[in-house]
C-alpha cells in the first residue's frame, strides 16, 4: 500500500543504454587489456634487465681475468729484471774500489767480471765524469752524461739507452754506483746489462697471448721490436717497487676475444635462466592478482556484486540522516566475501571504474524499489583511479543526474593515490560538485600525508577513521579532540564511522562529533532490510525536516513508517508524524537487533 508520504510521482526511469555500457564487458576488457599489456612489457622489461646484468657480469668477470693475466706477466717480467740488477748491485762493491786507479792496473779485475757477473756486456770505470776504463775495450773516453744525464753522486742510477758508443744500437740497461770517495765530478763503476737479455725477458714463452710487452725507464721503453720513446702517459701494468722501472702488458685481441667468449658463455645461460626465473615469478606472482581481477570481472558480468546500506546517525537524536553504500560480493563457490578481500587490488585496476559505476547504479535502483527516503544522504565510495578517469566520471555525473532524483550524494574518497594526478581529480572534483555532490574525506588520520588532501580540495566531510573511535573506549579521546577541533577550523562537518558501543557514542556527543555510523546503530544490511530497520529502529527524526547534513531533497516527512507487513518486502516511508525521542540503543539492543 503505497503510504502518504512518498510520492511515488514518476516512475523509475530505466537504465540508458549508455549507462549500462559503462559496464560492458568491452570496457572493462580494453582497461583490462592494456593494463596485462603494460605488466608484460614490465616483466619483459625486467627479465631483459637480469639477462643484461648477466651479460656485464661475464664482461667484468673477463676483464677482471685478463687483468690478472696481465698483472701475472708484468710481476714476471719486474721481478726477472729486478734479479739481474739484483745480482749485478750485490757484486759493485768489490769493483767500486778500483775507481780511480790507472786502467792498465785494474782492467784484470774489471775484465774477470764479465766472466762471474751474470746478464752484463761489461762494466766500466768512471772518474772525475769520465768513463775512463771498460773491461772490453780497456782505456776509454766516454763522459758518463753521454748516457746518464743527470746522474747521482750518493746513490745509484739506472739508465735504459738505445745503445753505447762500442754497441750503438744494441739496447743497454746501465747501472752506475758511485764510489764512496768523494768526487764532485762522479767516480764509480758502470755495468752494462746486456739488452739481449731484457728482450729474453720480454720474450718469455709464458707470456704467450700478451700483444705488448713494454719496459719502462724514464722516457725510455724497450719492445721486442726495439727502443722506443715513452711518450704516452700510459699507466704501468706493474711498477718495480726497488729499481725505476716499470711494464706495460697488452693482451693480443686473440686472448680478450677468447677470454670474453668463454665468460660469455658461462653467464650468458646463466643469466637466461636467471631472467626466465624472474619471467616466471613475476608472473606467477602476480597471477593471484590478475586471477583475482578475472574473477571480479565475470562477477560483474554476471551480477554477483550486490550493495549493503549502513545507516549513517544523527549522534544527538540517533536519527538516521543518510546511508553508505558498501560491496559485497556474493560469490558462486566462495560464499559472501567482503569488500577487504578484493577492494584494495581492483582500486588499483581500472576495473574499478565500471565496477563502482555498477554498484551506484544498483544502489540508486536498491534505494527507490525500497522507498528508502529521498533525504536520506547515500555516501558511496569513490576510488582516486575513479575520479582521475575523464570517461567513468562522465559516466558517473550523467548517472547521478538521471537517477540520484534528489537524493543528496557524498563522495567518499581515500588520501591514497588521490595526488598520482591531481589535475583530473581536482576537475572531476568540480565537476561533480557542480551537479550537487559533496565530498568526505575517508579514513582520516590513517595515511602518513594526511593534511595535503584537505588543503588541494575542496571537502565537506571528514570520517574519523573506525580506529580513533575505537580508542575512545578507553578514554584515549585526545586524537580524536584534535580532529574534531581541525575539522571545526577548516569548516568540515565530522561523521565518526566504527561506533560499535555506547561509550564511544557518547564520547563522541561530548567531542562535539554530530554524526557517525557503526555496528551499534546498524550493520551493514541489505536494502530491503535497512527498509524495514528505517521503521522498525526507534530513533529520534530531524525535528525540523532537516538531517544536519543537508544533504537530501526538501521534505518535511522524515519519520520511517511500516509498509504493509503483509506483503513481506518493506518499504520505508515518511510520514508527516514527528518523534522527538532521541535513543540510542544499547549494546545489547543493538546485538539483539542484528541478530534478529
Ligand atoms: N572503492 C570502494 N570501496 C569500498 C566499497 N565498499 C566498501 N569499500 C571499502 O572497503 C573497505 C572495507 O569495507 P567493509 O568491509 O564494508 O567495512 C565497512 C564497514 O562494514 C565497516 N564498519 C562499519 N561499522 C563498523 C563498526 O562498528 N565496527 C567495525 N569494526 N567495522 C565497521 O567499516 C567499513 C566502513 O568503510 P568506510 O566508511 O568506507 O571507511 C572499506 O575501506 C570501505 O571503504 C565500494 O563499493 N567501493
């Protein structure tokens, strides 16, 4: 029996073809597929990324070996040259003496150290400068600056020459010790190491591979081709730590290309298989989740999601001033599985755009098949993904304008994502605004950026998070304070959401919150059942036909009354009849309540 009330004055337009299309499997599947498409390219991406990294590791790993091989002869050749300067330095003492004495005296002496001193061509006499008498060719006249330059007087100098005037162009590395008298023009003994046995050196079998072997001295160097200039800077391969010397070693391009071949091919399969392993987790692990999405997308198809109403109370009368709409979904195998389970994964799936088109759509249809009061507010909640997506806000606005018929909407929308484009969100924000709805910051307080929101756009409402009021049981009523006094500064009208007992209810009264929901004013129920609560809960009414939020259509009939009980399916309706007791139930009521 239709009651005084509500007017059921037009009927309940359908559905445009438009409307439902936002639903369409088509939609959904085109979001769908370019989101698979950007997780292939990801893992691709990634599995690319290991193999590469693989790669430079072989690289590396053939570098580090050929750097060794190179360092293994350098040490060769210094610590070979440095035993022949070695030997000859360990034998200058005993000819250092003759210095100064007349060449026919002491050229027997000088001569016999070609025969016990190994890797030298001869050694010479040096006096006032003058190399003045060598074991091979006797009295000389040779200034040891011809080869030495610069030379010490209070130590030994090493000298890598081209070649000497008796040997010119036969490479001589010269070693000359000054003797312990003193002569300001140089006095001592020059041995010539024979150039034939650096080559020897250079030329050893165990350096097979190397394609330039270089010893250094001064700016003189000496190949197997030969005597060069030193003129580039290279770095040394291995420096003598005891005489002025040092090598450069070059590995042939022979030896690098076999050694990166076969460090290639140690990590190339190795990190095929790592980049395949990673392939494989990546997409293994996100299969829950793109198995998860599948399924919520055939749910849609096929009509599995359905909306629970929870009253939303005026704190002071305990009347009812709005509702929220919240999913669930009402699965084949899995039973009734709560929004927590999946809500999370496809808020962060484009599939959340037709998915919340959907339920608005059936709630908006719940709320007028069940006569729930046209004042009476419906929150919805509103993803960021939502708002930042131009087509599915179009979609909402040109919904709303249809089928809201009056009924006053409030937007509730989470600080997460909400700034990952905020220029779409702050014009989606205006434009629902502009056809009449308001927006609640949900869950306030539980993010860490929780302030940016409230300043970047343009709220009405702020929910204190269910986790705050909970507190309240215990007298912990400080944070609480602190929101409600923010709330009060900026202009933003508090519901507190999660009262689940009297004393958090009236803790809130005392902190000034006016409006909030929980399970102790009223489960989540389906519509037909939040009908028949409308009627059957005792609760104070707006008094003057506003609720407080302001948030319905004019009327001044706000007191719930019961449809036909014998028809079964209630129906709530406004009566011009004005309650004025305020009651909140108890807790045990409330249990009651919900159990019936
Ligand atoms: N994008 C969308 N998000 C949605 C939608 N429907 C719900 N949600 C979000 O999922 C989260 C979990 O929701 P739900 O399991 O429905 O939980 C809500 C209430 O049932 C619950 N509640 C209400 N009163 C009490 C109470 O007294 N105690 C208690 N422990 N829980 C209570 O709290 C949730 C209220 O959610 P909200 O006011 O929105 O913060 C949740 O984050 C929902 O927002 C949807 O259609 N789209």
């Amino acid at each position: 029996m239709p009651h005084a009330g509500v007017p059921r004055a037009a009927p309940y337009p359908p559905l445009t073809d438009s409307v439902k299309s936002q639903t369409s499997d088509l939609a959904a599947s085109a979001a769908h597929g370019s989101a698979r498409r950007s997780r292939t390219l990801f893992t691709i991406a990634c599995a690319l990324a290991t193999f590469v990294v693989f790669i430079a590791l072989g690289a590396w790993q053939a570098r580090l070996e050929l750097n060794a091989r190179r360092s293994d002869v350098a040490h060769d050749v210094i610590s070979s040259i440095e035993s022949m300067v070695d030997r000859v330095s360990s034998e200058h003492g005993r000819l250092v003496r003759l210095a100064g004495m007349p060449c026919d005296v002491a050229r027997i002496e000088l001569e016999t150290s070609e025969t016990f001193i190994p890797y030298i061509r001869s050694a010479a006499l040096v006096k006032d400068g003058v190399i003045y008498c060598s074991s091979s060719f006797g009295p000389n006249t040779v200034h040891l600056s011809t080869y030495l330059g610069e030379f010490r007087r209070d130590g030994p100098s090493y000298r890598l020459v081209p070649g000497t005037v008796a040997h010119p162009g036969r490479a001589t590395l010269l070693v000359f010790f000054p003797s312990t008298t003193p002569d300001p023009l140089g006095a001592g003994v020059l041995f010539y190491i024979d150039g034939v046995y650096l080559s020897d050196v250079l030329r050893d079998d165990s350096h097979l591979g190397m394609d330039r072997i270089v010893l250094r001295n001064g700016r003189a160097a000496l190949t197997l081709d030969g005597m060069t200039s030193n003129v580039d800077a290279e770095p040394p391969t291995l420096s003598s730590s005891r005489y002025p010397i040092d090598v450069v070693v070059d590995a042939a391009p022979s030896l690098t290309r076999s050694v990166y071949r076969r460090q290639l091919v140690i990590f190339g399969p190795i990190g095929l298989a790592f980049a395949a392993l990673l392939a494989w987790l990546m997409a293994n692990s996100l299969a829950p989740r793109r198995l998860l999405l599948r399924a919520v997308r055939t749910g849609l198809a096929r009509g599995e999601f359905e909306v629970r109403y929870q009253p939303v109370i005026d704190l002071a009368n305990g009347a009812c001033i709005g509702i929220e709409a919240l999913v669930r979904w009402a699965h084949p195998r899995w039973g009734d599985v709560g929004p927590a389970a999946f809500i999370g994964i496809v808020e962060n799936d484009p599939l959340i755009v037709p998915m919340t088109h959907s339920l608005v759509e059936r709630a908006l249809d719940d709320l007028h098949t069940h006569r729930v009061p046209p004042h009476l507010h419906l929150a919805i909640n509103l993803s960021p993904r939502h708002l930042q997506n131009r087509q599915g806000v179009n979609e909402l606005t040109r919904l709303l304008r249809t089928h809201a018929r009056g009924r006053g909407v409030i937007a509730e929308v989470t600080e997460r994502q909400l700034f990952d484009d905020r220029r779409a969100a702050l014009a989606s924000f205006e434009q629902l605004r502009a056809i009449g709805v308001r927006f609640a910051l949900d869950d306030f307080g539980t993010d860490r950026n929780t302030l940016s929101p409230l300043q970047a756009f343009h709220f009405d409402f702020l929910k204190i998070d269910q986790g705050f009021v909970a507190e309240l049981e215990y007298g912990r009523t400080d944070l609480v304070r602190g929101i409600v006094a923010l709330a009060r500064q900026i202009g933003l009208t508090v519901i507190a959401e999660g009262i689940e007992s009297t004393r958090q209810h009236e803790r809130l009264l005392e902190l000034g919150v006016e409006f909030g929901q929980g399970y102790l004013h009223g489960y989540p129920m389906t519509a037909a059942r939040l009908a028949r609560w409308l009627v059957a809960e005792p609760r104070g009414d707006g008094g003057d036909g506003g609720d407080g939020l302001d948030t319905s259509s004019p009327t001044d009939e706000r007191t719930v009354q019961p449809d036909s009980a014998a028809s079964g399916e209630a129906s709530a309706t406004s009566t011009s009849t004005s309650t004025s007791t305020t009651s909140i139930p108890s807790d045990a009521a409330r249990r009651r309540a919900h159990d019936a």
